[in-house]
C-alpha cells in the first residue's frame, strides 16, 4: 500500500510545479482539495479488485464485509459505521450466524453500514493485529468509493465484538468519530487515549460470565474519574442495565443516535496518546521515533494561542503536524517542553509536506501543510 502511494505521488509531481515552493493559506487549500481527488482515484485504482469481491485484505488475510446504505448522502459526505458481530472462539458456522445477525442488529438514520465478518474465529478475532490494516483499508475504500467523510466513522460492536471495540476504540482513537462497546470484556486496556472520542459502554447487570458486569462498570467508573479531572474530554456514558444478561433486548440501539451527534475532531488542542500493543508512529497530529515505539510511551500536549506545551513525553524528540485549522501558520510559532523552549519562529506550508502526511497517514483529514521536529532530550 506504502509503495503504491508513492508511486502515486511521484505521478503527479511533475504537473505540480516546484514541490517545496512555500504556499499561502489558500494555495494551501487548493492543493489540498486537489491532492484529495487524486488519492481517491488512486485509491479506487488499488482496491478495485478487493471492492469488487466485498473484502478488505491484506497479505492474503481477508476480512468480507456486507454494507448498506441508509438515507440521503449530506453535503459533507456520509458517515461510516463499522459493526463487529459476536462469537469468537467457536465453530466457524456460529461466527456466521453472528455475523447475519449484526447485519440488522443497528441502523443509522443515514450512512454506510457495514458489517465485516472477522477474518479469524477466536475470542481476540476483532483486535489482533492485522485488524488495524484492515479497519484502515476498510475505511480507504468507503472514503474512495462511498464518497464516506473521515471525520464521520464510527465503530461499535456486540459480545465478541464488544471485546474489540475495547480495544479498538483506544488504539486507533484518532480515527474514530465515536464508539459503543456493547457486552464486551474489557481486559487490560487503557482508556486514556479516549480523550477526544465519545465511548459508550453497554453491559446487562447479569451478564456475569468472566465478570463482564462488573469489569465493565469499573471501567465506566474510570471514564467518570478521567472526565473529573479533565472536563472538556473524556466524553462517555455508561449503561449497566439492571435485570438484563447479556443480551440487552435491543436497549443499546440508542447509542446509534447518540454517537451520530459527534464529528473526529481531527486536531484536538489537547492530546493524551499512550502506546498500546500495536506500536503505531503517529496519533492525531504527533509522530513519534519509529525506532523508539514500545507500549506504554505516551505523550501530552496542549496548543492554544499559537503555543504548544508538552507536559509529558517519554520520546527523545517529536514531529508536529500543523495546519491552519491547529494554529496560524502566518505567525510564529511557539513550543516547549516542560516550561523550556524548543522552537520558536515560522514554518513554511509546501506540497511536499501535504503530500508526505497523505502517505503515510492514509486519511484526507491529515493532509497537514507544515511540521516541526523538535527534540525533548538527548539520546
């Protein structure tokens, strides 16, 4: 996929004029826009045959997947819902029949559903770690083809599927709009990432198999604490239904118009990004050191004003991403670190920068036109 986008930019450099040509604001919007129809006309061009045969795959693991289309497109594109069915580590025939049932178990009053069928039958079938490829080629092809807008996909899913969003919902937090895990186990997994993602949680008050009630009241209680202490994020609710197993007769559906209400914001002013068990070099608008990813890395940041303060970061250097929708790029610059200063002074928009971002993020909405590489301590 990497190789094929950059032959795609290679392509159509020559038609661009001088890459690292410094843009205006507007200059910048006009290639951005450009750059767009490009990339989904690429996009269309790799994925014709996995379109065709209704599948994301990547190095021969295939994960099928069924949509439907509901109500009329909006003007800024159709929403995505991702619906992960139930089973897990059974005969394949039941992770079927789990699969028909997601098809019509939730429908959004507009937008693309789709239902996958897992590409494995095992309890980790939705979050192991060929699920991020697929889950982003997934979303690539709906964004080409369904015209679907980025800031619009939610993802949401029941027992076994519930599992996944658990894991899901954090690791790849800046890709969602929203999320609502419904009779899922919650193991391990940190929530700090869910700052600036909606999370719902869904449980019946008996479902006591492997303590999902309990777990994942604790776990709603944690959200509470994280939303004490940082008012603005964190948004949740969390429904324990009193008198129900684990299957909520259909209470849960109500998390479909409650996530509809939320955009991705997809250059939050404040972020908390903590590796989880797939190592991933970027979040939101941050690049970390390939060579220094492990689990539990994290890094906090806030930008207000034209001034990025890092709070914490366990990196010995960070890339920021900027756009004018983040911070003025006509002005100067300000970021630091614990109170020091590690750059200060103007950057440049170029293509060369949109087009870099393009490829290595995958998502129309981190196409960013400046960037600033700035190092929190020596090696």
């Amino acid at each position: 996929m990497r190789q094929f986008l950059i032959l795609f930019v290679l392509a159509v450099m020559p038609c661009l004029g001088t890459t690292a040509q410094t843009l205006s604001r507007a200059e910048a919007e006009a290639y951005r826009q450009r750059l767009a129809q490009e990339w989904k006309a690429a996009k269309r061009q790799q994925y014709q045959q996995q379109w065709q045969d209704s599948k994301a795959e990547i190095n021969s693991l295939a994960m099928p997947i069924w949509l439907w289309k509901y109500g009329e497109k909006p003007a800024d594109g159709r929403s995505l819902w991702i619906s992960l069915h139930g089973g897990g580590n059974t005969h394949p025939a039941v992770n079927d029949q789990q699969w028909d049932n997601q098809k019509r178990l939730y429908r959004p009053a507009e937008g693309i559903y789709v239902a996958p069928r897992a590409p494995y039958n095992d309890w980790d079938m939705w979050c192991k770690r060929a699920l991020d490829g697929l889950y982003q080629q997934l979303i690539e092809m709906c964004v080409a083809y369904l015209d679907v807008n980025p800031d619009k996909v939610y993802i949401l899913g029941y027992s076994a599927g519930g599992d996944g969003v658990w894991r899901m919902a954090p690791r790849m937090a800046d890709s969602w709009a929203a999320a609502s895990m419904m009779a899922g186990h919650p193991g391990d997994v940190s929530l700090l990432n869910l700052r600036n993602t909606p999370f719902m949680i869904w449980c019946g008050g008996e479902d006591a198999a492997y303590d999902r009630n309990k777990l994942d009241a604790e776990r709603g209680l944690q959200m509470d604490s994280l939303q004490q202490a940082d008012p603005e994020g964190y948004i949740h609710e969390t429904h324990i239904m009193a008198g129900m197993g684990h299957w909520m007769m259909r209470a849960d559906t109500v998390a479909v118009p409650w996530m509809a209400k939320y955009k991705r914001n997809p250059y939050p002013t404040k972020v908390v990004w903590q590796q989880e068990e797939v190592l991933r070099p970027s979040f939101y608008w941050i690049s970390a050191p390939q060579r220094e990813l492990k689990r539990g890395q994290r890094v906090r940041l806030t930008c207000q004003n034209n001034v990025i303060d890092i709070t914490e970061c366990t990196y010995s250097e960070l890339t920021l991403w900027l756009c004018d929708e983040l911070v003025d790029l006509d002005k100067r610059i300000t970021v630091r670190y614990q109170g020091r200063t590690l750059f200060n002074g103007k950057l440049h928009r170029t293509r060369d920068n949109m087009r870099q971002s393009l490829n290595e993020r995958g998502d129309l909405s981190y196409i960013f036109p400046a960037r600033v590489t700035v190092k929190t301590r020596e090696k």
